[in-house]
C-alpha cells in the first residue's frame, strides 16, 4: 500500500477552493516535494494529511488506514510549518528533546537522537540557548531538529529551508534527503525553490488552483511538462504561439512570421493553434556568418547577454515573436555581443508542444 493516499479531496474557505478534487498517491519512503504558486494550495493539502484541516469531501489514508477522522495525535505525521512554534522557555537542546520526552522513550537513546540532530543543523554549540537569543534561520533550524527527532513516519516541511542563507541552504538539501532516507521517512515538502524540489524529489507533484496537474520524477516534470503552465512554471521555457502544419513523429508548426520550427511528435490536426515550450538550456545558438545558421529554425539580434555565474543567458529579439533566451555555459560569455545577428535552434524532441488552451494562453500561464 502507498504511505499516503488523498482521494478526491475538496477544501474551501471563504469561497476560496484550496483543493479542487485533489488526488494523489506518495509511497512509501519517498521524499516528494510540492510545487505551485502561492495560493494553489500547497500548505492546505499538508494540514489534511497531519489532521490540522479536515477536508470538505475525500479520504486521506495512511498506511491503508482511513485517518479522515483521526485527531492529529493519533496520525504519526509531523508538520514543521513556517512559524517554527519554538517553546520561548525552553533552551534549544529541551525543544528538541521535547518530543522524545513526551513518548517516553529511553534517556540514552534519547539523548543520542537530539545531539545528532543538532550536529545535522550546525548548532551543538548553541544547545543551552533560548529561541529569542537565536537569529530567525537559526530557529528555524531548531524547528526542524526537533520535527526530525519526533519519531514520526510521516515527515510534512512547508518551506523548512526558506529562511537560511544560500551556503548553508544548499548543504541543508543533502543533508535533510540524506537523513530522511536513513530515517526511512516518508517525506512531503513544500517548496517554492526549483532548484531544491529538483535535487532534493524522488517526484514532483505541481499543484495548481487546488489541483495536481502533474507528479513525476524531476527529469520527468522538467523535460516532459504535461501543460503550458508546467512548461513555464519549472525551469524557464521560451513560449511560441503558432499553426499546426504536419504533425507525426515530429510537429511542425508555423509562426505569424512565417517561420516554421519543430518539436517532438504529437497527433496535433494540421491547422490547429498549439503552443510550443522549449527551455532556455535547451536553446542553441549560431552566428549568422555561419553555414550552420541555415539550418537554424529563427534568425534574430542579441539584444543583452546576462552574467549568471557557470551559466549566461542570451536574450535575442526575433521579428514577429519577440525575446528568445538561450542558457548557455560561462565560456560562451565573451562569443557574443548585442547586435550579433544569429540563428537559433533546438532538438525538435526537446521542445513540447500542446494544444492551445480553451481558456487563451495568457490565462493558462496565469500564476493566481
């Protein structure tokens, strides 16, 4: 059986649908992170698996059991939520204590549990001190010490490392998969963080206006998008509006400026309005004085080259379409200049394509 089943699980506050029919099935062990925009529902579907929110309709299960109606107590989950909801009088070393006092466990093993946990979040040396006396990553750190040291099987993170710095965030990602794992935990963890959902997931569930629109493997969310939204939701995409004109193993479509382009197959009606989505780090570049431009599928002008660090991204005006992006390695930096004329390109079944939206694209890309 899945650790967690929600079926068909509905929620409203106010009017406002903060789950819509929201199904989903995470097994057991896995470290699955939740993506979408603020408001789509991510923290609303955590509180019905840990018993916070009791839904409007649906089941939640746990280990095959109907926890629907269970108190919060009876669950075996844990949620470490924004707020920390650190005990102020209590030092660091009693808050994470705090659980495995309270279940009784041995004093040894106890013991031996918070040291490790404090060893994983870098605060042995501040045990004895009070949560006021520590900076807000700290204690957010003290709140994660002590939700990993509950003993729960079900662990719910809603954005657990949020309020710490980029070093220490990035070495937080291994550590915190790396522990859970060990723990066997079966881990949900909201996030609004590509990069940390795409190291950090065994899958992605990318909730939208209540609902999940796509759960996969990060590759698979990343590569293969299930929607125009997905596409420009995770990791950065070039969008293109255009006609169907022949579809099969590859689908070309041709753009208002008459340029045609390709993407990977689909059984698309010849005539037919689509939408083509390629990633920036999928785009490639030519220069216009080489042969290979000929073969590029849109000529444009760089119009700016942005410095990212191992990476750059050239931004190229293409008539008729607008702004192309292409991500490219740092040593590419120096090879080109605004005003460059080039061609772009891409491998045809690296590029998505979809059917237009009934509702318009603009509405489809919509983050509210």
């Amino acid at each position: 059986m899945p650790e967690i089943v929600l079926d068909q699980l509905c929620k409203s506050f106010d009017g406002h649908v903060a789950a819509d029919s929201l199904s989903l099935r995470i097994a057991d062990g896995e470290y699955v992170c939740i993506l979408g925009p603020t408001g789509a529902g991510k923290t609303t579907c955590m509180r019905m698996v840990c018993g916070l929110t009791r839904p409007d309709s649906g089941r939640v299960y746990l280990d095959g059991r109907d926890v629907t109606d269970d108190s919060v107590d009876s669950r075996n989950a844990t949620m470490l939520s924004q707020t920390y909801a650190l005990f102020p009088h209590l030092n660091v070393y009693d808050n994470v204590m705090f659980a495995p006092r309270i279940k009784g466990w041995p004093e040894d093993n106890s013991r031996q549990i918070v040291r490790s946990m404090l060893h994983m979040v870098h605060l042995e040396q501040k045990a004895d001190w009070k949560p006021d006396e520590l900076s807000g990553g700290q204690q957010q750190r003290i709140a994660l010490a002590r939700a990993l040291a509950s003993g729960s099987k079900v662990l719910l993170l809603d954005e657990p490392l949020r309020a710490l710095d980029a070093r220490l965030r990035i070495n937080l990602r291994k550590e915190l998969r790396s522990l859970a794992k060990e723990m066997r935990l079966t881990c949900i963890h909201v996030t609004h963080d590509q990069d940390e959902a795409l190291e950090m997931a065994d899958k992605i569930a990318v909730i939208r206006k209540g609902r999940i629109i796509q759960f996969g493997t990060p590759r698979d969310v990343f590569e293969n998008p299930a929607t125009p939204f997905v596409a420009n939701f995770v990791g950065r995409s070039n969008t293109l509006v255009g006609k169907v004109v022949s579809s099969g193993d590859e689908t070309v479509v041709e753009m208002p400026s008459g340029a045609r382009i390709s993407a990977r197959g689909s059984d698309l009606q010849a005539g037919s309005d689509a939408v083509v989505t390629v990633k920036t780090g999928f785009t490639k570049l030519v220069r216009a004085s080489d042969d290979q431009v000929q073969g590029a599928f849109l000529e444009g002008t760089v119009e700016r080259v942005l410095y990212e660090g191992v990476t750059i991204t050239v931004e190229v005006r293409v008539d008729g379409i607008g702004l192309i992006s292409a991500g490219l390695p740092n040593r590419k930096y120096d090879d080109y200049s605004a005003g460059d004329r080039v061609g772009i390109s891409w491998i045809p079944s690296k590029a998505s394509v979809f059917r237009m939206p009934p509702e318009g694209l603009e509405e489809e890309m919509r983050l509210d």
